[in-house]
C-alpha cells in the first residue's frame, strides 16, 4: 500500500484527486501500522521479547521521520533536492520491504 501510495505521486503528479488519495491512503496505512503488526509479533515471537521487537519496528518509523526532517526537508526547501526524489526512494525501500518479506517470512510461526 505505501509503495503504491508514494509510486502514484510518481506516476500521475499534476493531477491533484491521484496525489490527495495517494495521500489519504499512505495515512491511513501507517495509522494501522501498530494494529496491523502486533498479531504477526505475537505469532512470531516469543512473550519475552515482546518489548524488544516493537522497540525495533518502532525506531524504524522514528528514525524515517528524523531523515526525513533534518535530511530531505533542509534540501528540498533550498531547492537542491527535486521532490520526486524521496517518493522514488520511498516506493523503492517498500518495494524491496515487500520483495523481502515474501521471500524469508512463512505462512505460519516457526
């Protein structure tokens, strides 16, 4: 859903309705990133490390938003960045995310 939603800005850029729901869509997605992950942490891992798994998943999402403030937006603001730039890298990094996961994740937990 992300990758499709940061690819759409790619795709079709000057039509505002494609951008809005792209935008909507990838909100949406990462609101039910949390509600959306905690079956596959407690299906997959055991009890105990718990705390430490959502520590991981969750530093990805803040470590995204520091790159993204004191890298990107500092660029972008001055003009030295194009902005189709981190919408490439953004449905890339998901792209790749969702090749990885079909390739080392299984049905069931182990």
């Amino acid at each position: 859903v992300a990758a499709v939603s940061c690819a759409a800005y790619l795709v079709a850029p000057r039509f505002d309705a494609v951008q809005l729901y792209g935008w909507v869509v990838f909100r949406v997605a990462s609101a039910m990133a949390v509600s959306t992950m905690l079956p596959f942490v407690g299906g997959w891992f055991p009890r105990r490390v718990y705390g430490r798994v959502f520590a991981l998943l969750f530093s990805g999402f803040q470590l995204g938003y520091l790159f993204a403030s004191y890298y990107w937006q500092p660029l972008l603001s001055a003009g030295r960045l194009p902005w189709q730039l981190p919408m490439s890298q953004c449905a890339l990094g998901f792209a790749l995310l969702l090749v990885a996961c079909a390739a080392w994740l299984r049905e069931l937990p182990p």
